[in-house]
C-alpha cells in the first residue's frame, strides 16, 4: 500500500477529476454544437479535447488509488449547452484551460506545503501539458478571429482544424 495523502491534496486531487470530467462533458457539448454548426474539423478536435481530460482524470483517479487514497465522487454539473458563434466557444475553450492551469498549480502549491513529493511530481506533467495546450488554443483562437469575418475564412479554419485531427489520429 503506498503512502496516503494529506488532506488538502486529497480534497484538491478529488475535485481535479471532477473537474476534469467536467471538461470532457463540457467539450462533448461544444463538439456537438460545432457539428450543427458545420464544422466537422472543430466538433472533432473539441472530442479529442473531451477525450485527453477523461484520461486526466482516469490518471489521477490512478495515482490517488496508488497512494491507497479513496475517491469521493463529486456530482459533475450539466455543461453549457448553446453557443452564438464558433468564436464563443473558442473563447470558452481558452477560459477552460486557464481555468484548469490554475487549478492543477494550486494542487501543486498544497504538495510543496505539505511536502507531498510524489503528487507534486505526478502533476508536473500536466502543467507541461496545460502550457502546451493555453499555447494552442490561444494561437487557434488568434487564427479564428482573423479568419472568422467571412464564412469561407470560418470553413478554411475548420478545415485546418479537421487536418490537425486526422494528423492526430496518425501519429
């Protein structure tokens, strides 16, 4: 049985993976919106978003059982549902993942205090990731509101989007 975890991180930890399916539901949402939308490459790239957080939270959901911790599952809320505009969502999306940034450097924060090494470490990953990925949707979201003035440039983005997908799915 490995170590158990101090109380801050383990509520923290507990509320990251609700969090974290959350982001999945939430993304799920946009994808379906983006897809009565016609956007086909973004309501695609919104699922592999989707998909990337439920690992999350199944990766947390590991090293908190690893660390002989119990999970207390915390009601997931419905997601927002409508949008306006494609940009909206994308705007969204930003938000999310500054949202999420903060949230796994506060776990981080509790790990120092408490001096829970091996969380700290677990988590170090995904602040890696989170740059990469506030990086991304914030060049995507610069790119959408360039090309978004016309109804070819929205179709060009999606597109572009739809390659990224498929580039993805053959790596």
């Amino acid at each position: 049985m490995g170590i158990s975890i101090g109380k801050r991180v383990y509520d923290a930890l507990n509320k990251q993976i609700t969090e974290e399916l959350a982001s999945s539901y939430l993304y799920i949402a946009m994808s379906s919106v983006l897809k009565d939308m016609g956007l086909n490459g973004c309501a695609s790239w919104t699922m592999l978003q989707s998909e990337e957080r439920r690992r999350r939270a199944l990766k947390i959901f590991g090293h908190m059982q690893e660390r002989s911790s119990k999970i207390k599952w915390l009601p997931i809320p419905a997601p927002k549902q409508e949008w306006r505009a494609p940009l909206h969502i994308f705007e969204e999306i930003q938000r999310n993942e500054q949202k999420t940034t903060s949230q796994i450097n506060g776990i981080c924060e509790f790990a120092n205090l408490e001096k829970d090494h091996e969380t700290y470490c677990f988590l170090t990953s995904f602040i890696n990731q989170q740059i990469k990925e506030e990086a991304k949707i914030s060049d995507l979201l610069n790119r959408f509101r360039k090309m978004q003035s016309s109804d070819l440039g929205v179709l060009i983005f999606d597109s572009e989007i739809e390659k990224k997908v498929k580039d993805v799915h053959f790596e």
